[in-house]
C-alpha cells in the first residue's frame, strides 16, 4: 500500500434511535440508546481535503489530518425521507386493493353480459391481467420491504450467523430466494409467511386466467325474422287439383315435413295454434260381431253340379257404431274365396260422434277375419271368425304448436290437438240475396260470437279465433264430406276386401289355403299398403299431407324469433378464492411486521445496504473525529445524503483483498 496513503475509519458513537409512525414521518416519543460501529474506511492521501468533494465534508480533523463533517442538506432529502417511513408500502398496499377491487367491479359489471368489443382492441382478459399484475407487483413491493425491515429485527433479537442477512436479502428478490428462507426458517418465523406470499404470487397470473371463459349462448336478433306457415281458415274448393296431389302422396309417403323459415339457423318460435287435420283410431274388437254369415247355405264340397257354385254369398261385420264392413264369400266348384280383410266407411255419422270427435269428417273401420283351425272340412265358412277391428277417424282440428330450429335442423312438435266442434251460423248463401244457416266449424274452447268475413274462395271465416263456414253449395257433413273430399269416403282407393283361397283337395280331404288377392282391382296397391302398415298409420300419413297442403296454401305466418350466436362472459367466481386468501396474507404480513417494529423500537431500514456500511459490525480502532452527533446515522434518509458526497472505487490491496477505496 502506498505509505503516503492513510486509511480513516469511523468511530464509535452512542447513538438515540427514533421511530416514524406507519404510514407517516412522524417520530415516536420513545428513545433507546445503543451503540453500533460505523465502518467507512476511506483511503487518500493528507491533500485529499483539497477536494472539493472532501471540502464538503470537513468539520474536524483525525490523527491523520483527515477532516470529515455531517453532510449539508441535499436538495433531495424531501423525498429521500419518504425511506424512513411506511407511507410507500403503505401506498403500495391500498393501490394493490384497489386493483383487485376494480377486478371485482369489472367481473360483477361484465358476468353474464355479452362479450364487450372494446376500444383498441383490449380485451377482458387483458384489462383483468394488468390489474392482477398492478395488485401483485405493489403486494410484493410491500412484502419486500417487511421481509427487509425482519432482516434488522432478526438480527436485533439475538447473535444470528451473518448469512441469514444475505438470506434476508435474497428473499426481497424474488421467490427463488424466498424458497430458500422458507426452508431454512422451515416456516416458523414471521418471515416465512412473507416468503410464502412471494412465492405463490408466482401463481397469481394462471389463478386469474382461468377466472373468466366465454361460452356461446343464443341471442334474440333484432333484423332477421324466422316465420312459419299457420292455417287460420280451411277452403277445401281453393285448389282441389293441388289438394288431389297431396293426398295421393300420403298413400305411399310417410314423411310430410312443414319447415319453417330461419335465416339465423337457429330460431324459436311461441307456441302457436294452426288449423289442420287429425286422425285418431281405436280397437273395437271386443264390440264387433258378424252378422247374417249363419244364414248361409254351404254346397257341398264334391257337388261339381251344385246351382250354388260361382255365387257370392254376404254377410256384415258389425261395430255397433253405424255403417257395417260388408263379407263377401265365392264359391267356386274346388275353391272358396273368403275374405280376410275388410276396409268399409262408416256412412251414418251426422248426427254423432266417434272417438271422442264430435261429428268427424270421415270415419273408416278395418276388420281382419280368420277360418277357425278346427272347422269341419265340409262347412268352412261356419268357421269364420273376427280376428280384430279398428276404427278410425279423419277430421279438422286445431294444433297446438312447438317449433324450434337448432344449427339448421327444425324441430317442429304438436304438444296439443283440438278436434272441435260442428255448428250452424246464419250467412249470406251462395245467392247473396238470402240468408240461409251454414255449416261451420270452430275450436272447443271458442264459443263466439264470430266476426265471419267473406273470403276471395266465397267461404267465412273467423281468423283469429279459427272457425271457418263453408257455403251451401259446398257444406255436406255426411260420410262423404266437403264435395271436393268426397273421394275420401266411398270412392277411397284402399277400401274394399281381400279374399285367400281355400283349394280342396280330394285325395286328401284337406283344404289348403293359398294366395290372398285383393278385390278392388282399380286401387290394390293402396288397399295392399293398409293391409302391410294398418289403417292407423295410412290415415296418420294422410293427415299429415292435407295439413301440409292446409299451411302451404295459407298466407298467414307464424313470427318467430331468429337468434344469432353471440359470446357471453361468464365469470367463475371460485378462481378469486387463492388471489383473495393471498392479498389477505400479505396485508396482514405487513401490518404484523410494522407492530413488531413499532414494539422494538427500532429504525426503519428495511432492504437498504446503507446501514451496514454505517452500522457495521466490524470494529476499527481508528475513531471518527469531528462528526455530526450519532442520531444522523439512524435514518436512510441521512445515510444516503451522507453517500452522496462520498465516491468509491472497489480495488485491489497489498494483501490480496479487495477494498473500496476513497477517490482522489
């Protein structure tokens, strides 16, 4: 070392330590004398002094002619002094609430709510991730200061090894250091809540993420309207070439869908009334008997001369409901054709009802005969038999409606069907001179009055309560119904019989039965159709058609709601539970660390290095003379103006260590 250069160390002082209040600058009223060493070496030569930076500094002078004073107030010493008390943490702890209140306030604000397009392209998730990191970031700056101000607690208690002051140190960093607290202190030390905060505020960023999600829901539009066709009225005499079409489709299709129109795809309707048709059918089975087949007077079998052979004898099936299913047997010389299916209308039924349908449109029945096993061979037809009867209806009716349409696929639903009521209405006939009653038609629960208005086909009707009149020379409620449905009773391609041939054989004595043949030759693909699938389910197929001929031919609409897609906010409120439980612990970290503080009266020096140079632990002989009084070194606000005016450089010594040396 260069004998012209001195070293000049501090000096052992007693010193008054005060106290600021948290969150404020003022000073406790309580004082506590103890003794720590400054240790500044500062190396230079008896000229230093020349210096203008050494000039500021002398006061008095050492052994070695080295003069060093308290520093002058440094224009910055307002804000420095903001070190000395909690008020940044403190200011640092609420902007962190308010953050993490202002998440809260946007989450309440925005869940549930279609997804905002906001300005510049932010989005939730973007405000909610700069408030989390705002919250989070002044959380760990106030952590990191409490950590810091336990380093000096940790030491003031007792002797403790000097690494833990680099323990300290390293866990105001960051959650790597924190970790390394937490073990060493195995989490029993106020610290280590502080270092725990710090290291699951790493995951406070994923937590917040996972709060918000956006599902897509179905929202009303305000431009496209979905409609769906809907009969207020029925003209049968509209179009009867159209309305031929449609019910000869029926008898060989089963699918007769009606699609509404939805521009969206995705479109629902309130459910609606539409008038239509309607089947219903019933086993009658039990009622049904035949009538006059004992009557009969059997050939016998082997009589190839008999004046019997090639007549057609008949008998009836009866349901006791009006209009009987008429039994038709052929003899022949070797053969008898006797029928085993019958399909008939039921012709009487003006003044009643079938099914619980008052006055019906049409009414069909189908009767299905068998030969009794044990027959005596010489007398077949005495062995015939109903094998079962069913009885069906086809009539106006009034549907209950619900339609929807989800991704383009209707789903169109009847929930209800009103089948009505027959009545009579004084009107205007087809001579608009007279009045003459009406035959018309109304829903069950419409009792009038009606306001009939004329339509263009010459018919009535009553559109918003559904009921409809048709004209005199149009009404005509018996079997065959409307004039232009007349071919639906008694000119119906599926009614008539199919007989099976028995086939005798005189060898054996034994009758065999052979192929069925249908006896209505213009229609026996339609008559064969209800014999495979049943009358029930032609009839329902044939319901089916005319209503869609029914909707298809109206101009009303049925207005539906279109609905777009639209992203939601949906906020799930359990992800704030670990950013809450967080902020909570380290506020109360906080406010644990400065009653602590307050209790040992000791300084604020939080994470500052300063106060080991000035405080250090080291003890020189050499003194500092001439100094200010011991109470400038308690605050960091005084050490740093007090460094300020003193310039370092770290080198290299005789005896191999390194030291910071004065500037010259």
């Amino acid at each position: 070392m260069d004998p012209h250069k001195h070293a000049t160390t501090t000096q052992i002082f007693n010193q008054e330590l005060r106290f600021e209040s948290p969150c404020a600058g003022g000073r406790a009223s309580s004082r506590v004398g103890s003794q720590h060493t400054i240790d500044l070496t500062v190396l230079g030569d008896h000229n230093d002094h020349d210096d203008p930076q050494s000039q500021s500094l002398v006061a008095g002078t050492d052994h070695n002619g080295i003069h060093i004073q308290a520093p002058s107030p440094s224009k910055s010493g307002g804000w420095a002094s903001l070190d000395d008390t909690w008020l940044l943490e403190c200011l640092a702890m609420v902007f962190s609430f308010a953050s993490f209140i202002a998440i809260i306030i946007i989450l309440v604000v925005y869940d549930q709510k279609p997804s905002p397009n906001l300005s510049y392209g932010l989005t939730l998730n973007t405000i909610v991730s700069l408030l989390a990191t705002a919250s989070r970031s002044s959380l760990l700056f106030a952590v990191a200061a409490a950590v810091g101000q336990l380093k000096w607690i940790w030491f003031q208690r007792r002797e403790q090894p000097i690494s833990d002051m680099q323990s300290f140190d390293d866990a105001t960093r960051g959650p790597l250091g924190s970790l390394t607290l937490l073990f060493q202190h195995r989490g029993l030390s106020l610290a280590s809540l502080g270092a725990i905060v710090t290291v699951l505020a790493v995951a406070l960023d994923p937590f917040m993420q996972q709060i918000l999600s956006y599902p897509v829901q179905q929202t009303p539009g305000s431009t496209a309207q979905a409609t769906m066709p809907q009969a207020q009225t029925f003209a049968p005499n509209a179009n009867y070439a159209s309305f031929t079409q449609y019910y000869n489709a029926a008898l060989w299709n089963t699918d007769f869908p009606v699609n509404p129109t939805c521009p969206s795809g995705n479109c629902t309707w309130p459910e609606f009334q539409s008038l239509g048709f309607c089947s219903k059918c019933q086993d009658v089975t039990d009622s049904a008997i035949l009538y006059d087949c004992d009557q009969w007077t059997e050939p016998e079998i082997n009589d190839t001369d008999s004046a019997l052979h090639g007549v057609k004898y008949s008998c009836s099936v009866n349901t006791g409901h009006g209009g009987n299913g008429t039994v038709v047997v052929l003899y022949l010389p070797t053969s008898i054709l006797i029928p085993t299916n019958v399909v008939w209308s039921l012709v009487e039924i003006k003044l009643g009802s079938f099914l619980g349908v008052n006055y019906p449109v049409y009414v069909f029945a189908h009767a299905k005969l068998e030969v009794e096993a044990n027959t005596n061979l010489t007398k077949l037809v005495r062995g015939l038999r109903i094998s079962s009867v069913q009885e069906c209806v086809l009539s106006f009716c009034l549907r209950t409606y619900n339609v929807s349409v989800s991704s383009g696929t209707p789903q169109v639903n009847v929930t209800s069907v009103d089948y009505g009521q027959r009545f009579t209405e004084n009107l205007p006939s087809y001579k608009e001179s007279f009045y003459a009653d009406i035959d018309c038609w109304r829903p069950t629960d419409r009792s009038g009055p009606f306001d009939f208005i004329k339509l263009s086909t010459g018919n009535w009707a009553d559109t918003k309560q559904f009921a409809f009149c048709l004209r005199a020379n149009e009404a005509n409620w018996t079997s065959s119904g409307f004039n232009s449905l007349a071919h639906l009773s008694s000119g119906s391609p599926f009614l008539g019989y199919a007989d099976v041939i028995y086939m005798f054989d005189n060898s054996t004595s034994m009758w065999t039965k052979g192929e069925s043949a249908s006896n209505n030759a213009d229609y026996g693909a339609a008559f064969d159709r209800v014999i495979d699938y049943g009358l029930g389910s032609v009839l329902s197929d044939i319901a089916a058609a005319l209503t869609k001929y029914t909707l298809e031919t109206s101009n009303a609409r049925a207005t539906g709601t279109a609905m777009l897609t639209q992203a939601f906010v949906k906020v799930s409120w359990q992800w704030l539970t670990f950013p809450s439980v967080l902020l909570v612990a380290g506020f109360a970290f906080w406010i644990s660390t400065m009653m602590i503080n307050r209790q040992r009266r000791l300084g604020l020096w939080k994470s500052s290095i300063l106060p080991i140079l000035y405080n250090g632990a080291e003890k020189i002989d050499q003194g500092l003379n001439g100094s200010g009084p011991a109470s400038d070194y308690t605050k960091i606000s005084q050490m740093s103006q007090f460094a300020q005016n003193i310039r370092v450089r770290l080198e290299d010594m005789t005896d191999g260590r390194l030291q910071l040396e004065r500037n010259k």
